[in-house]
C-alpha cells in the first residue's frame, strides 16, 4: 500500500465509475495527468493498465488521496484480488501508487488511454 494513502486510478475508481461512487466520502480528488510509459486494456467492464515500452503511450489518471486507512486496504484487497499488482510511481515528485497487470494480451486496447471515454462511449 502507499504510504501516503494516496493512489493513481485510471478506471472504475475515477470520478463518476462504480467503485468510485461505493467509496467516495473517502476518497480525495487532488488532479488529473496524463501518465505516460502505460498502455490501457478492457477486461470485459474493467480495465487494466501494463508498462509500455512506447514513447507515445500513456494513460488518464486521477490522483486521489485516501482519507480512511481501512478504504485503502479495502481497495488494495480488492484490486489484488482481481489479478492486478502494486507498484509505486513518480508523480509530480510524489509516491503515488497504481494497480497494474502483467500483460494485456487478448484484451482490446484502448488507444486513447482515458477509460472514462471509452466505458462512455460504449454506453452510447
């Protein structure tokens, strides 16, 4: 877990998404970025999001501190227990941590990188 509490979220836990929506009096939206190094891929209504060795690739992050410490192992046990792994980045000279999986093979990528436009879009 970060020991800032306080974590990257490309898909469902971004503003508006369902896990967002179950867990928002706890979580703090700080901004917005544009991470780069990241491709982003759907898991059916899920996403998922794998270090890319492209200089063009990146993903749309939230940085959202977590308010509650039971939340964010809450949050942390979910996601690993849906296949991701934890890793800490750089942002803005901060730790920030991001949930990541493995490889995207056999997924759709989602070339824009914002999860948000492409879970919308596919709504439309």
């Amino acid at each position: 877990m970060n020991e800032n509490l306080t974590y990257g979220f490309y898909g469902s836990l971004r503003r508006g998404m369902k896990l967002y929506e179950m867990f928002k009096p706890a979580l703090d939206y700080k901004y917005s970025l544009w991470l780069p190094g990241y491709d982003l891929f759907a898991l059916a209504d899920y996403p998922c999001a794998v270090k890319s060795n492209s200089a063009t690739s990146k993903i749309l992050i939230e940085v959202m501190k977590i308010s509650d410490a039971d939340v964010a192992k809450e949050i942390f046990n979910i996601e690993m227990g849906a296949g991701y792994f934890y890793v800490d980045v750089k942002v803005k000279n901060s730790s920030v941590g991001i949930f990541l999986f493995e490889s995207g093979a056999n997924y759709h990528r989602v070339d824009h990188g914002d999860w948000v436009k492409f879970f919308g879009d596919r709504l439309k």
